[in-house]
C-alpha cells in the first residue's frame, strides 16, 4: 500500500523561532497551518492505502476487473496530486541551506 512522504514534524524548534524572530501570533498561525495539513494529509493518504488494500483484494481474485482496478489506480492519483498541490500552496518559511 502507498505510505506516501508523509506529514513534516509537527514541532517547531526553538532555534528556528529564534532565528526567524517569530512572536506568539505568527508561532500560532504556523502551528494551526501545519495541523491543518496534517489533517488534509490524513486524510488523503488513509483513503489511499484503502484503495490501495482494494486492488490488492482485486488481484488476489482468480482474473482481477480492469476497469474497477484503474478507477482505484485513478483515484489513488487524484489523492496524489491533491496532496501535491496542497504542499505547493504552503508557503516556505525556511529553504534548504
């Protein structure tokens, strides 16, 4: 089944707030940001390792359903890319060094 990359850490490190010279409120808006799209994550990739348990119990039948197999694989995909574009949205505080 998918795993996917998953969800970053959910802790901000004091190093980070020092270096930015974040205040309480922007702390905040971080934190709920980051559990929002934790949530959306959660989301998405459960429904995705259901599918994907869905065509593993298709193949293990004596001929799997083409069809019902590449609308899981599809639906597997629109998760992906919804997941995609949502990490796309979120707008770096921090890039690689």
């Amino acid at each position: 089944p998918y795993r996917g990359p998953g969800p970053p850490p959910s802790a901000l490190s004091a190093d980070l707030v020092a270096y930015l010279a974040l205040g309480p409120s922007q702390i905040d808006r971080i934190r709920l940001e980051r559990y929002a799209y934790e949530r959306f994550f959660s989301t998405h990739a459960a429904r995705m390792n259901e599918v994907a348990g869905e065509i593993e119990v298709e193949f293990s039948r004596g001929s799997a359903d083409s069809l019902a197999v590449g609308a899981r694989y599809w639906e597997i995909e629109a998760h992906r890319r919804q997941i995609v574009e949502r990490e796309s949205s979120i707008v770096l505080i921090a890039g690689p060094s």
